[in-house]
C-alpha cells in the first residue's frame, strides 16, 4: 500500500523540488562559485545524485533566503 499523506511532488527528493546548480544560480542571480561558497559555509546543503550530479533541495534555499531577508531587516 503507498503512503498518500503527502503529494509526491511535495516530498523533498521528488524531482521537481531538486534544483541544478544552475537553477539556483539563475534564480538566485550569483555564480556558481557563490554557491559553491554558500555551500561551505553551511549556508545551504546539496545532495550528491552521483559523481557530477548535484542537487539543492527547494526548501533548503527557501530557508536560505529566509535568513537573509529576515536579517536584513
């Protein structure tokens, strides 16, 4: 029996809530070595699809931005 308590495309590794490097980047406006700092920095986490592939989670940047609006404030 699957589990319906949660829409697939809501759970955090469905596909549509990964985004590329270059997503990120293109809808956050900062390079990809931004990120790639961001990253070190704990400021957000990735999750290694194989070798090449990285994904960032949705959620996880939204959180991100969060905490630079809310102390910018």
């Amino acid at each position: 029996m699957q589990d319906t308590s949660t829409p697939r495309a809501q759970q955090p590794h469905h596909p549509k809530n990964l985004l590329s490097r270059t997503e990120v980047c293109a809808e956050l406006g900062i390079s990809k070595r931004t990120l790639r700092r961001y990253e070190l920095a704990g400021m957000v986490s990735s999750v290694r699809l194989s070798k090449r592939s990285i994904r960032y989670r949705r959620q996880d940047i939204e959180q991100m931005l969060n905490r630079f609006t809310a102390g910018a404030r």
